[in-house]
C-alpha cells in the first residue's frame, strides 16, 4: 500500500492500479490459507505452529503461491506490476527504484520467514492434529491459486503486459535478484519464537516504529480521521438542531395556527362571505392605490 501511495503521488497511476490488482488477488489467496490455518488449528499464534507442509498440502501450496504472487518472482503478477514500478522510476527518479527493491526484498523476507515458522520445522503445540480443511475451504482455495498463477495471461488477454523488446531487462534483473536476496535471507536466519524489548532506547524506538508500520495509522487518525469526525459531528449537529429545528418549528407554527384558528370559526356562511368580501375589497383598494401613485408619477 505504501508503493500505492507513492505511485499516487508521484502521478504514476498506471503502475498503482497494476499493483492493486495483482497485490489483492495475491493477498486474497494469502488470507484463505491463513484462515484455513485458523480454522484447522484454532490458533492465530505462529510461535504455536509448525510442520504443517505434511499435514495440509493444498494449504501450503495455496500460501507458497500467494506469497510468490506478491514479490516479483517472473512470470506471475508481482513481478510484472513491480516491474511497470521500476520501469517508470527508472530515468527520473532513481532513488524510488530503491525503494520499490528494497520493499520486494523486505517482503521476501518476511514471507519466507513466516513460512518458515508455520509450515516447516518439528509441529508445535497447535498443530500436531491438524488435518487439510474440508472440501468446502479447499475447492475455494484451489480455486484462487489456479487464478493467481494464471493472472500474467490475464494481464496478456487485456493488453497491460509491454512487448518483450521494450522489457527494461536489467530493471528486470534487479527485481529478480532483490526477490532472491530476500528468499535467501528469510531462509538462513535464525528463527526466534520469542522477541524482547531491547533496554536500549534507540533500538527500542526502531523496534516501535517497526511494530507500529512507522505510526502511519496513529498518524492517519490524529489527521484525516480526526478531521473527518469532527466534521462529520459538526453536519449531525447542524441537521439535527437547524435543519430538523427549523423544519420543526414551521410545522409547530402551523399546527398551533390551525389549532388557534379553529375556535375562531363561527359556523355561519353570512361570515365567512364577509371575510372573503373584505379581503377582497382591500386587496382592491391596494391595488388601486398602487395604480394611481405609477400614473401620477408618469405624470408628474
């Protein structure tokens, strides 16, 4: 979502279309197995799990897919949106290239970790009976990582993906080497189940800002989110107390004007003949003075 935002901003919206569309699928595929995990295990504690590659295969092919849907491995829908990324920033902005590598990279990394954590190793506590989810869950999930792998002929069928000889290649190989650096990394680290709080303030604040995605939503809420609240109140308070008031009172006015003139009614037809008389006589009388004030002034 932060490459959206950049590519937002720096005007590019061709690439962050193509990244949300390849991103959300992939993501999607990525949340089903996640979820079937959860249903199967009924724990969303990944220091718990563990050795469930054996357990639940189309699970495990499910998350490896959406995973590689997600970072640009060639041919499947990441790389191609990441790529259109890299190919726009290329000239102009070198520095975005950066950081559209180092996002692939980071991304790599995470996901490989994670299933590193959840799917190999000895099965932990969680995940020791965890049989493949009912055909239910499954036929859902084979369905959409048969869609991601296919989603490059999808962006062929609509004409999105560029000819093989206007290929930036060596942005190309840059992508595929940030993606495989990242794989690399994620596979070989050690893995702690259990991370504390450094005593040290600076790397405290870095763990902070890492946990809290740099306070983007805390920021996003103090800003945007508080001032669409405030006027969101503001318009509720206004229909509610103006709007709704006025409207209330016009209807108070004609319900207490109906009531007061009811008792003034007499009955007798002789009286309401005088009252539309002399209404009558002096809208008369109004006009005819309006009258003669314009010809006395075309006179005089």
């Amino acid at each position: 979502m932060g490459l959206v935002f950049i590519a937002v901003g720096m005007n590019w919206t061709g690439f962050a279309l193509l990244l949300l569309f390849t991103h959300a699928i992939a993501k999607a595929l990525l949340f089903m197995s996640t979820g079937s995990i959860i249903a199967t295990t009924s724990c969303q504690d990944i220091t718990e799990l563990g050795g469930l590659w054996a357990k639940m295969p189309a699970t495990t092919t499910a998350f490896v897919v959406g995973s590689a849907g997600l970072v640009g491995l060639f041919p499947l829908g990441g790389f191609w949106a990441l790529e259109r990324g890299i190919d726009d920033f290329w000239h102009g902005q070198p520095w975005l290239v950066a950081v559209v590598l180092g996002v692939n990279a980071l991304s790599a990394l995470n996901l490989t970790r994670v299933f590193r954590l959840v799917f190999l190793g000895k099965p932990q506590i969680k995940s020791r009976r965890a049989p493949e989810v009912p055909w239910a869950m499954a036929v859902p999930l084979v369905v959409m990582t048969v869609l991601t792998l296919t989603i490059p002929l999808v962006l062929q069928k609509l004409a999105i993906l560029p000819s093989w000889r206007y290929v930036n290649w060596p942005a190309s190989a840059l992508l595929v080497i940030s993606g495989l650096v990242g794989f690399a990394v994620g596979a070989t680290i050690t893995l702690n189940y259990t991370w504390s709080r450094s005593i040290l303030a600076p790397l405290r604040f870095a763990q902070d800002v890492l946990a809290y995605d740099f306070y983007v939503d805390r920021l996003y809420r103090v800003t945007v989110v508080f001032v669409v609240s405030t006027i969101s109140q503001f318009s509720a308070w206004f229909d509610r107390y103006v709007v709704d008031g006025l409207v209330n009172l016009v209807g108070l006015a004609s319900i207490f004007g109906g009531e007061s003139l009811k008792y003034s009614v007499s009955g007798q037809s002789q009286a309401y003949m005088l009252t539309i008389l002399l209404g009558v006589g002096l809208l008369g009388v109004v006009l005819t003075w309006s009258m003669w004030e314009s010809l006395l002034s075309l006179m005089f």
